[in-house]
C-alpha cells in the first residue's frame, strides 16, 4: 500500500487555489448521471449531501437516527473558528494555521491545515446565508470569543447550542434537496459493509433498522462522514449511538486508519456518579475563561470547599502554567486533573473530580454577569448534579471526547480506497495530536460544503465508470457477510449483556490507554481485549430476531467493531514511543512532567493496513514536513 | 420512515389555488373563521346584555326596547341575517376543526394529565354545542313564542318574566349562561391568538379583556333569570 | 427506591400494543431516567426478553431523539427537561409510572415506545430553509441583523424537534414546531425574500400530514424542553394571513420551485 498525500507543490498560500485550478471538472448535465453516497448526516455528511446536490448530482445520504437533524454534531456548544478578525485584534489565515498546526503538537499535515484556515471564513458566509442565528453585537455586527485558551477572538458561536444551529443549517439545506428530489435520504439506516469493485469504492451494504432488511446501494463514489469512536471508552460525551462500524469496515476493505491512537479527553466534564452512568455530559470549555480550577492540597481532605481556606488549596493549573493558567489546552488540563486525582487529592464520590470555582468571578462581575454568560450551563450542571454552582463549585473531570484518528486520506480527502471519500471527524483530520476548542465544526463543514465537492468531481471526472448493479457478485457477497454476522450475534444465546462488555472494554481502554499510556498497561491492554472479544462471542446474549427494531442487535454489532477497534489503538499508542499531544507516554517525558515529543523518529502520521484477521495490521508512514510553522516544543507557562 | 420522503418531491411552493379557497381550506385558515365569527357573536351578546337590562326600568321601557328593534324591518333582519351567517360559519368552523383534530389522535392515552390547558379551553367543544342548542329554544321560546306558555307578541316583558317563572327554563338559562362564561373566558383570549396578536396567556390586554368581558356580559345576562326566580321581577 | 412500571409494549408498526408491568428494583436517585430503564433491559435480557425500545442518543437534552410519556406528561414531570435529563430524583419511593409512546395518527408506533417522526422532516422539505446554495453567500457582515432579531430568532431556533408539543397537544396540533421554524427565519432579514412561500407551503404540508388544529390549549409550551412560547403560533398565524391574502402569485411554482 502506497501513502501518497498527494499534497500540491508551490507556496503554501497559492496550493488550493493553484490545485483547484487543475483539478478536473465534470460538464452539467453530466453531473446528473453520476451518483454518490454520503454516509452521515452530521455537519459534515449533510453539508457535503447538499452541496454535491446542488452541483446536480444524485445523492444518497444516510444516518442512523430517525432524521438527519439529530446527528451528535448536535450537541457541540462552544462554537466555530474562523479567520475574519473582524475583532481587529491581529488574526488571519496564518495565524489560524499556525495555531491549528502547533496546537495539534506538530503532528498534522501542513497543507491542509492551510485549506482549512483559508476555508474557514466562506464557512461563515455561507452559515448566516442559512439563517445562522450567530450572536450579534448591538450594531448588528457577529460577536465572538476568546474560545480555548486562543489568544485572538475569532471563535463565532450561537449562544451555547452553536453545534445545533450549524447543523440546523446544513440540515435544511439537505431537506430542501431531499424535498427537490436530489436527495434520497434513509434514516434509520446502518451501513455494514463497503463494496469495493475493480478496486474502487462503489457502494454499501446497509440494514434498514426499522425492517431489518439488507439492502445493497451502488454509486460511483462513496463519501464517509460517520463521525468520531470516542466511544469505544464506553463512557463520553458522544452520543449512545456513536460508532466506528462504517470506517472500520472500510478500514477491513483496505482503507489505511490514521492515528487511532489520537484521542481527545476534554477536562471539563461532569463526573461520574455510579456503576449505572451511561454517559458523560460535556461542560462548555468556555467555563474555564471564568472559574478557578483546584483541589485540597492535603490528599485525602474530606471538609467541603466552602470549609478549606485559601491557603490549603491548590490551584494547580495556575501554579504550573503561570500564563495560561485555567486555559492552558485540553490534553494538558486533563492530564494535570488525572495527577492531583492519583496523588488522592480529588474532590466527590470516588475522588475521581477537581472544583471548577466561580466565587471569586461572582464576587469579581457580579452573580447576573456570571448568569448572563453561563446561566444555561449552570442550570445544565444543577439537572444533573442537583448542585447550585452559583453557591457550591462545580466538580468536573476529563472525559473521551474526540478522535483526532480515523481513516487516512490524502490532500483531496481521498482514503486509500480510490473513490471513497473520508470527512469530518472519521478521516485523520487536520488536528494532528491534539484539536483546538471550535476547529472541529471548523473542519467538518470545510470538508463537506467546500473541498469534496471540487476533489470529489475531479476523481469523478478523471476517470471511467462501468454501469454496475445491485446483483453484483461483490455485493451478494457483501448481503450475505452482512447476514451472517446478525445471525451469529443472535445465535449465540450467552450470559453477558452487551453493554457488560462494553463497560469491560471501556475500563480497560480508559486504564490503560486513556489519558497516560505506558508499554506495560499496553501489552496488558493487548492481552485483556482479545480475550474480551473472544468471550463476546461467545458469551453475548442478543434476544429478538433481525426482522424489527432490535437495539441489542445493533449495540452488539458496534461493540463487535469496538472490540478490534481498540486493540488497533493500542497497538498505535504502544508503537508511538514518543509523546505528543493527546498521546502521552509516561515513559517519554520532561524532567517537570510535560510531553516529550521524538521529531527524529515519530514526525509521521502512522496508517495501519489490516492485513487479515488474526493478522498484525501492517504500520506505513506518511513522514510529515514542517515548512511553514518551525517546529517547537510546545511550551504553555 | 422518510426515505418515503425521499422518493416523493415534496411541494416547496404553495399550489396555485384562489385566495378564498387556500384559506377556508387549511387549519389556520378555519381558526380565522372562528375567530371572526366569534367576534361578531362576542360583539351582539353585550348589546343583546344591555338591551335586556331595560326590564329593570320596567315593562314599558324594555317594551319600547323591543319595538324599537322591530321599527326598522329591513335593519332587523339585516342583523339577524349577520348573526345567523356567524353562528353557521362558526358552527362550520367548529366541525371542520373539530374533526381534522379527532382525526389526529385515533389512538389515545391511557393515562392523561394537563400542565397548562385550562377547563375553559378543553370544554370549548362542549360549550359551543350547548350554546347552539340554547339560542335554538331560547328562539323558540322568547322569539317565536313556540315552547313559550302564554306568549303575547310585542309583550317582551311578560314574555320574559312569565317564560323565566317556570323554574327548570331559569335553571336552563342560567346553566347556558355558566357555558357561556366558560366560553367566551377562554374564547375571547383564545381569539387574539388566533388572529396572530401575539399575547402572553397570563398578565395580557387580551387576557384581561377575556376576564372583564366574561365577568360583565355573563354577570349581566343571569342576573334576570336570578331575578325572576328570586321574584323580584314580577308579571304585572 | 423502587418503582412499578406500565409501559406500552408494540412488537411493529402493524401490531396490537399493550400495556405491561414492571419492577423496577433498587433505582438510585442519581440515574437518569434513561438509565434506568437501561436496569431493567438489563434484567429483561439475561431473562432472554426483549428489552423495551424506546429512542435516545445525545442523553443531554440536544439531540431530541428521546421521548416518553410519563404519568401523561409528555417528557416527564420536570418544567423545561427532556426525557433523557429527567432524573429519578424527581420521583419517589414506590411510585407507580405509566410509560406511553407519543400519541398522534402522524406518529405512528414503531415499536413500543418508538414513534415515526419522519412527518417533521417532510414539513421542513416543503420550506423550512433559507435558499442560499453553497459558495453564492455574500460577507457575514455584509447584512446587519439586530441583536434583538437575532436574539429572538435564536430563541426559536433552539427547537429540537422532538415531537412533545404534538404528544401534549389535545388536538395533536405540530403548531408550535413548524411556528418556530417560520419565526427562526421569519425574524432574519435573511429569511425575508422566502417568508411568505415558506409560510405557505408548511403550513399545507403540515395539514397533509394530518397534524391537529390549535385551539390555543397552551400545553405544548408548557411541556417543550426549550420552553419554546405560543406567541410564535400567533405570528404564524400572521405570517400566514398576510400570505394567503396579500402575496403575489408565484408563476413558477409549477417546477417546485
Ligand atoms: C459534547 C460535544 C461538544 C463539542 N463541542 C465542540 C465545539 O464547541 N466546537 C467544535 O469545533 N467541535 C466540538 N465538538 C466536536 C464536534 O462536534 C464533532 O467533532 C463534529 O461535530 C463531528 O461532525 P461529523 O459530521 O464528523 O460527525 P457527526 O456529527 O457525529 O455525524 C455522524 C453521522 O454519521 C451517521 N452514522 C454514524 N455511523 C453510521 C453508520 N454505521 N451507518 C450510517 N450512518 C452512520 C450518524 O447518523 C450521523 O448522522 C464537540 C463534540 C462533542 C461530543
Ligand atoms: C339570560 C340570558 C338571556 C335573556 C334573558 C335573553 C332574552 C331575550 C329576549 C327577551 C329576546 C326577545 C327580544 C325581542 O324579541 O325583542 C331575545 C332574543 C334573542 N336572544 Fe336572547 N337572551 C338571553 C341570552 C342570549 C344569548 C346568550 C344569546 C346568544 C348566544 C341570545 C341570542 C338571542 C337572539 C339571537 C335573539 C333574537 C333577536 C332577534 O329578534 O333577531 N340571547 N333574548
Ligand atoms: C353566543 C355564542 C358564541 C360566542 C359569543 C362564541 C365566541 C367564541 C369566541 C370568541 C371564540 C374564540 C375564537 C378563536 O379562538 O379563534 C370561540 C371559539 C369557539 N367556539 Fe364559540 N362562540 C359562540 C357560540 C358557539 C357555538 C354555537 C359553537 C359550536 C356549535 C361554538 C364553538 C366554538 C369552539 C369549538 C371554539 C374553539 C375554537 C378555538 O378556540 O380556536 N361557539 N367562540
Ligand atoms: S417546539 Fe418544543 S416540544 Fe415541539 S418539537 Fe420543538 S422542542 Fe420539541
Ligand atoms: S397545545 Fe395544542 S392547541 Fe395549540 S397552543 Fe399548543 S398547539
Ligand atoms: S436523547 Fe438526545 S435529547 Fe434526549
């Protein structure tokens, strides 16, 4: 397998549009004749739905809720970056792309980082053409904010629902296609297998959740838009439904997968209360601009805050990073969090938790200010917690909330499967080890509302393609593989529900390859999940039948693909002997405890090849160049 | 499942239907129907309300009254032709609503349980009924004198008096009058909505307005057949 | 705690439902009231039952996927809450809950607690959007919108179309849905070349797919999550009346538009 980022030559600032220029275009009324299938509906599936819809193409689009509206891009609150510096206050398009490539710990791909930060400001544009209900300033102007430790204000957001609304505006203009006709969308459905054909990708086996039917779509290009697996940690703050199903079957197919070992564990999350938590609830980054991050300097302290003085607490982030103090990025503040908890200085039931303190902001703005700013997430906190925080302070602590991995793809998005094409959060991303707060919607709809479509018509323009129908061998075979997995799942009969397993396989990816990894949890890790999986299959208990609704089916199918999804990322994060952004090796660190990257023997992206069950998947390298942005040690003190 | 969507182009621009028929055709449309005819109702029960007060001052003066609608015919019956066109179109509208919304709910809940909607507003389809029923015997009775007992034409106050002295039709009178009430207190707010004055339900001109109507109208309309009853308004 | 559940058990669209009892055991106050029904699925599998289906995704009240009639309350007791955030504490020892799918000919049960909401998409295809095809927008400042436009526009927007207003609606009215969607674009210059069509054409739709009339009952507002008000039903209704009345005619519209 050849990893090529196909990345044009020429200045940074000119390759986009120089690339653009030369790619292939596809005449109007041909466009019409083509058909592709996007896989997802969230920011990036339903931009990408829309546009390639626009363009005149026939469009497919799935998801696996009941309408495209829900998917968990939903749920994003803090908002979007963008380089307009229409607050005047120094940014731009390189200053976007510097920050973007040195927040991600040099780690990602110089020439799309640039792409993307160019892109950044039409994104923008186009969103309150939709109807994008930005915040506004008196004079009619958007507002922003200073958003995750960014020293410029170029973060736009819609109150604390900035997720929902972009999605909301990419969804209706996917419903106005759907109702043009366009678009045919199928909701509720789950795609299960890829079709690859002559070796390019050319459709998908999906089972219609409602029917149980297996129903083969064929295309001439296939687009991935399936979202992030921060899930396979079993407790985060994706949504329940959130998989790894469709890019790890691609992945199966001989898609190469980036970076799994890549994950995001964001500091500031609700804590867990019990044995039944089914998920973790993401509180707004945005919180740490106002509130003071600390714990007991006594380990063991049981007194409640209000009765610990001053000068036995420790506000560890500011006594560590004395210049970004509460702000200091995410992979740092989650890991500062995972210590004082170890050394048995964390607050709340288990001692798994650190005060996120706003008494000293109240007494600073004001009890209104405060409500002003996060009255919604206050009252968030209280539904859940049955806590006040404007009186108590908050307990938080890190929790999986993105995926910097994912499947590779090149310059124009293209995975190693010709004509299947990897966006959003399920390609490698433009984050490299570490994503900045408000640059993951950022590149979700850069992908979908303005790169696939130009790189997707150049691929569809520059090459041939044979009429192919559903009665093709590849995808008969591809129905009855489908087929046969259900049937399996639901004879086994077992002791063990899936979500047992699933909480099993989430505690030992949290232990061992969560926020500080080391060789020997690895190989632990690699002997535990086998093992796991072994028993799964054959001791995982699926009631029902495959002909109706059956959510034990679909769980268990999931978690099948978690459980192999995880040894990959093990074995990533065990091969990667360096640290780096999110990936922290214990073995590979500074004196005073900070990330010690390896630019000598890691400046790479690795993608791994599956190379055939039981097979050890085969690791490639695409050796990254710094050209633009030198490379630095990380430094936030 | 919407990939039936999907396989059906859906109209994004209205079809070319005339203007009368797309309104008289759609929900909201009807609700203007309603809302309108309500009003005209609403408007002819307060003059009808301080018409009838006139048997205080006596058999003559309400007498008078009565003559005086009946000088000008083709006034008379230009009223009650606008009244009897309300009342139809109201009717109308309460069918045509009434089912579209029993339609909608062919399977209902075993366990029901209201946060907001008051008795007023879900008697409405109660209340509306009764009162037709009511203004058909009150015509019969005090109009036409049909299921009046001793019915003189021209003699409104001995019709009155003496049709309200038979204890069961005061009873009757005064139960419509209690459905009334009930009607109008949720009818006259409910009207502002429908005719997109946006009004809160609670600290509002339009819920206020619906509270002092109702108190006045209604208080004013009871207190006769109250009187009668009570004997204080007898047949001379 | 402990609880007695009756929950409506459908194996598919085409079957006779029923109402079934459950025990729920040893229920902390802390769980949601999601998790717990995840406790008793748990129990029903490994007794080789089929667990209760019933929708969910984000479980943190955004995604409006979930949804339960609770003792009638469409979501639950709880003023503003979803389903999803409705905790157990808001419940006492030994109370008795009656669990019902959302109850509309428009909504049709899928499966036990599961409903089809697909007629809400189709009412957003008809005109719940802003033409504006990808690459054609002008600057984000080049329109000023006032913040009070925005606010209110936001205000709407933050429908999360789950369905409660129509489950609570004594008349199964989706009023209150598709009159947030009209204000969300309504209230934006943005949305002002589409308004009166967009008006036009969901309300037809909503009526074709036999929602209910609103007689103003307010309890949709009272049970929506997002506390979305009435007063947008009225400027709806505006909305409408000046369309049906006063728009020119669009000579087009026979190629949809
Ligand atoms: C709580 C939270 C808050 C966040 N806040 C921010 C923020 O403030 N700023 C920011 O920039 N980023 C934020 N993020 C990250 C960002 O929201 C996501 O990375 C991004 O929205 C992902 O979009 P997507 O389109 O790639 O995937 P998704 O939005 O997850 O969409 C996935 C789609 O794929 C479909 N799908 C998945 N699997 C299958 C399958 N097997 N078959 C068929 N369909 C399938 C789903 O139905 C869905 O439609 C946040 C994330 C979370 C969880
Ligand atoms: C206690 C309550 C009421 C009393 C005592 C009362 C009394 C009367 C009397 C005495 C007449 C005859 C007037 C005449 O012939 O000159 C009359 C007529 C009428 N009343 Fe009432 N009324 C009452 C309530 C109502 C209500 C609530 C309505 C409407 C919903 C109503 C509708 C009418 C109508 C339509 C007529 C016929 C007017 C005409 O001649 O066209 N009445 N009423
Ligand atoms: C004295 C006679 C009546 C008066 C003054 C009256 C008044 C009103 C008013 C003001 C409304 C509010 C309209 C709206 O909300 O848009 C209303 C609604 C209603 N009326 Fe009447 N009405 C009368 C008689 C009737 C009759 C005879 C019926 C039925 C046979 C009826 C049935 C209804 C119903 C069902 C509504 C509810 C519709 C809604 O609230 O949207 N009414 N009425
Ligand atoms: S209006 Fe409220 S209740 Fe109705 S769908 Fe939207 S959020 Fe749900
Ligand atoms: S409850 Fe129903 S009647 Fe109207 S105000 Fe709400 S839609
Ligand atoms: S599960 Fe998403 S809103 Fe309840």
């Amino acid at each position: 397998m050849e990893i090529k980022s196909n990345s044009p030559t020429g200045p940074i600032e000119q390759k986009w549009t120089r690339h653009r220029f030369e790619m292939k275009l596809v005449t109007p009324a041909n466009k019409r004749k083509y058909t592709v299938i996007v896989v997802g509906s969230g920011l990036a599936g339903a931009s990408a739905a829309a546009t390639l819809a626009e363009l005149g193409y026939q469009v497919k689009c799935y998801c696996y809720q009941d309408t495209p509206r829900r998917a968990h891009s939903i749920a994003a609150q803090g908002g979007i970056n963008a380089a307009k510096n229409y607050q005047n206050d120094g940014d731009s398009v390189f200053r976007l792309f510097y920050d973007t490539v040195k927040g991600g710990d040099f780690r990602a791909r110089e020439a799309n980082v640039y792409r993307l930060a160019e892109v950044s400001v039409n994104i923008i544009d186009q969103c309150v053409a939709q109807g994008v209900p930005f915040a506004r300033e008196y004079g009619g102007m958007l507002a922003n904010r200073s958003f995750g430790g960014a020293q410029v204000s170029r973060t736009f957001y819609a109150r604390g629902q900035t997720g929902q609304q972009l999605l909301l505006g990419a969804y209706q203009a996917l419903e106005r296609q759907i109702g043009a006709g366009q678009v045919a969308m199928f909701t509720r459905h789950e795609m299960q297998e890829l079709i690859v054909i002559d070796g390019r990708a050319r459709g998908i086996v999906t089972r219609d959740m409602i029917s149980g039917k297996i129903e083969s779509h064929v295309a001439d290009a296939v687009v991935l838009a399936t979202g992030g697996y921060g899930t396979v940690f079993y407790l985060a703050t994706y949504a329940k439904g959130c998989n790894t199903t469709a890019i790890w079957r691609a992945y199966k197919k001989g898609a190469a997968f980036g970076n799994p070992c890549y994950t995001q564990i964001h500091p500031t999350c609700i804590p867990v209360t019990g044995e039944h938590q089914s998920k973790l609830t993401l509180m707004s980054e945005s919180l740490r601009n106002d509130g003071r991050i600390w714990v007991p300097k006594k380990s063991g302290d049981a007194r409640p805050p209000d009765q610990i003085p001053e000068d036995e607490r420790d506000y560890y982030l500011e006594r560590k990073y004395p210049s970004f103090g509460n702000l200091s990025p995410r992979d740092i503040a989650s890991r500062a969090a995972k210590e004082v908890c170890d050394e048995g200085r964390g607050v709340g039931p288990g001692g798994r938790g650190v005060y996120l303190d706003f008494a000293e902001a109240i007494q600073r703005l004001g009890v209104e200010k405060i409500r002003e700013r996060y009255g919604n997430l206050f009252e968030m906190y209280e539904r859940i917690t049955d806590e006040n925080p404007y009186k108590v302070p908050m307990r938080i602590y890190p929790a999986s909330h993105y995926t910097m991995g994912g499947l590779w793809v090149d310059y124009n998005l293209m995975s190693t499967i010709p004509g299947l094409f990897v966006l959003g959060e399920a390609n490698f991303s433009d984050h490299g080890a570490n994503r900045l707060g408000a640059s993951a919607l950022m590149q979700g709809l850069a992908d979908g509302y303005f790169i696939v479509p130009y790189t997707l018509t150049n691929y569809l323009g520059s090459n041939k393609f044979e009429k192919i129908g559903a009665d093709h061998a590849a995808f008969r075979s591809g129905e009855s593989a489908t087929a046969a997995r259900m049937e399996k799942l639901l004879g086994i009969n077992g002791q063990r529900t899936v979500d047992s397993f699933h909480r099993e396989l989430g505690g030992i990816m949290w232990e061992y390859c969560g926020m500080a990894r080391n060789e020997k949890g690895l190989q632990t890790a690699l002997q535990k999940i086998p093992a796991l999986r072994e028993e799964f299959w054959k001791n995982v208990c699926v009631p029902g039948d495959g002909e109706e609704i059956n959510q034990a089916l679909e769980k268990a199918g999931r978690v099948a693909d978690f459980l192999e999804l995880g040894e990959l990322m093990c074995l990533d994060a065990l091969e990667r002997r360096e640290s780096c952004g999110g990936h922290f090796r214990e073995e590979f660190q500074t004196e005073d405890g900070e990330a010690l990257r390896d630019d000598q023997n890691f400046c790479h992206v690795a993608a791994w090849e599956f190379a055939g069950a039981g097979q050890k998947p085969v690791r490639h390298v695409e050796s990254l160049a710094f050209e633009n942005v030198h490379l630095a040690t990380r430094s936030y003190k | 499942m919407s990939s039936a969507a999907s396989t059906a182009a859906i109209a994004q621009s209205p079809a070319e239907s005339s203007r009368l028929a797309r309104i008289l055709g759609s929900s909201i449309g009807q609700k203007f129907v309603m809302a309108a005819t309500g009003i005209v109702l609403s408007a002819f029960i307060v003059g009808h309300m301080a018409g009838n007060l006139t048997v205080f001052k006596g058999a003559a003066a309400i007498n008078a009254y009565g003559a005086a609608l009946r000088r000008i015919p083709a006034l008379l019956w230009g009223v009650r032709a606008v009244l009897l066109l309300s009342v139809l179109g109201h009717i109308w509208a309460y069918l045509a609503l009434s089912v579209k919304s029993w339609r909608a709910r062919p399977k209902g809940y075993k366990v029901t349980a209201y946060k907001e909607a008051s008795f007023a507003s879900r008697t409405m389809r109660w209340t509306g009924p009764i009162l037709a029923a009511f203004i058909v015997y009150h015509l019969l009775h005090l109009t036409t004198g049909t299921v009046h007992p001793s019915f003189r034409a021209g003699d409104v106050y001995h019709n009155l008096v003496a049709g309200l002295r038979v204890t069961w039709v005061a009873v009757f009178y005064i139960v419509a009058m209690g459905c009334l009430a009930l009607h109008v207190f949720h009818g006259v707010w409910s009207m502002f909505q429908s005719l997109g004055v946006s009004q809160p339900r609670y600290e509002s001109f339009a819920r206020r307005l619906a509270t002092i109507f109702t108190i006045i109208v209604v208080g004013g309309f009871v207190i006769i057949p109250i009187a009668v009853l009570a004997g204080l308004l007898k047949v001379q | 705690m402990n609880l007695t559940l009756h929950v409506w058990r459908q194996k598919n669209r085409n079957a006779e439902g029923g109402f079934v009892t459950y025990e729920a055991r040893g229920i902390s106050p802390d769980m949601s009231f999601l998790e717990m029904l995840d406790v008793i699925n748990e129990g029903l599998i490994l007794k080789g039952e089929e667990p209760i289906a019933f929708d969910h995704d984000c479980r943190e009240g955004i995604c409006g996927q979930c949804g339960v009639v609770i003792n009638g309350h469409a979501h639950g007791p709880r003023k503003a809450t979803t389903t999803c955030q409705l905790h157990m504490r808001s419940f006492n020892d030994g109370d008795e809950l009656t669990l019902e799918p959302w109850r509309a000919g428009a909504f049709p049960v899928i499966k036990d607690l599961i409903v089809d909401r697909c007629a809400f998409d189709r009412v957003i295809a008809a005109g719940g959007f802003i033409t504006a095809p990808t690459g054609t927008a002008p600057d984000g400042n080049a329109i000023l919108v006032p913040k009070p436009a925005a606010d209110r526009a936001m205000d709407a927007a933050a429908c999360i179309g789950c369905g409660a207003c129509v489950a609570a609606c004594p008349n199964s009215s989706a009023m209150l849905f598709v009159a947030a969607k009209i204000a969300h674009l309504g209230y934006l210059p943005q949305g002002q070349p589409e308004r009166e069509r967009r008006a036009l054409a969901m309300v037809a739709r909503m009526d074709e797919e036999g929602f209910g009339t609103c007689t103003n009952h307010g309890e949709c507002e009272a049970v929506c999550p997002k506390q979305i008000p009435i007063e947008f039903i009225a400027r709806m209704n505006r909305d409408f009346a000046k369309a049906a009345l006063f728009a020119p005619r669009d000579r087009t519209a026979a190629d949809g538009g």
